[in-house]
C-alpha cells in the first residue's frame, strides 16, 4: 500500500521550486521520498517520481528550508 508523506517544511519548500510544479502538471501518480545529504549538515533530498515512468524531479532543502538546487532527472 502506498501512503501520501508526512507533511514537512523540506517537502513544502520543494513543492515551489519551478522544477517540481512542472514535474507535477505531468505526474499523474507521484511518490515522494525524502532522504538526508551529507552536505551541507542537516540538509534533505527531496524526490518526487511518477510510477508510470523513469523520471524523477529532485530539490536539495537545507536545515533552514531553503531550496539549495533543483534537478530532473530520467
């Protein structure tokens, strides 16, 4: 079974990058993923993929929750 994620700052500030609200005019099943970086401390990825497809729209968010970069990858 698949659940939406747990609301979070780091996901809020991924969703309003121009990357992601692009990806998601597209995705018509996204599943979201968050996972901590290595640098700089406290920092998160932030991806978003749809299921039907190999594409994955991505934001770097750190400790702050200020969007570092943004990416789409496939």
């Amino acid at each position: 079974m698949i659940y939406k994620p747990d609301p979070s700052a780091a996901l809020d500030a991924a969703r309003r990058t121009f990357t992601i609200q692009e990806f998601l005019k597209f995705a018509q099943y996204p599943l979201w993923r968050v996972t901590p970086v290595a640098d700089p401390a406290g920092a998160r990825r932030v991806d978003v993929r749809d299921w039907r497809f190999p594409f994955t729209a991505s934001a770097v968010v750190d400790a702050s929750n200020r969007v570092l970069s943004s990416s789409f990858h496939f």
